[in-house]
C-alpha cells in the first residue's frame, strides 16, 4: 500500500507571534489496486489528493484562495483555473443587479 502526504496550512498565532504558519503533514493510505484501477502513479495520487483536500477548504470551510492553492502545491491563477473546471466561481454575487454594478464600476 502506497503512503500519501497532504499538507494545508493552520494560520494560528504560536507564542504570541501573530501570523506565524504551522504546516501539519497527515499521511492517506491508498490502496495499491486503487492506483493500479485509475491508472495512476503515487505522486499523481498526492496530486489529486491535495488538489482535493484544497477544493474542500475552499468551498466548505472558507479557507482563502491563497492557502487553498498551497494546499494544492499550485499557483493560484492555476488552482482558480482549477476551480472553474470544477463549477466553482471565485466571484460571489447577490443577484445580477450586483455584477453588472461591479462591472460598470471596473
């Protein structure tokens, strides 16, 4: 069985110094017949993994989208890029009305 890392990053003050980033590194057991099925290799694994782990931050906890694209170990107009593939939009507007607002405002 393969070993897979994926790290996010925990914006927590530590002994007072406020901004300090702990990374935290949790292992996932992937089962060598998981990669044989998709026709992967362990590092596509992680790839995918932290990709995945990033789009849940992202989307369900909040994180911002400059953690999330370290979590994914990409750059962020890749992980936005990435995000779309998904369906997900990094803009977030009430109604219409709003978005035309902000563009007539650009």
């Amino acid at each position: 069985m393969g070993e897979v890392l994926v790290k996010y990053l925990n914006n927590q003050v530590n002994n007072g110094q406020e901004g300090f980033i702990m990374m935290y590194t949790f292992s996932v057991n992937v089962p060598d017949a998981v990669l044989f099925d998709t026709h992967m290799n362990a590092e596509n694994s992680a790839s995918c993994i932290r990709k995945a782990a990033a789009l849940y931050y992202y989307t369900k906890m909040g994180v911002s989208l400059g953690y999330c694209a370290e979590i994914a170990e990409m750059q962020k107009v890749d992980f936005i890029r990435f995000l779309s593939e998904n369906g997900i939009s990094i803009f977030e507007f009430e109604d219409m009305a709003e978005l035309e607002r902000d563009i007539a405002n650009a």
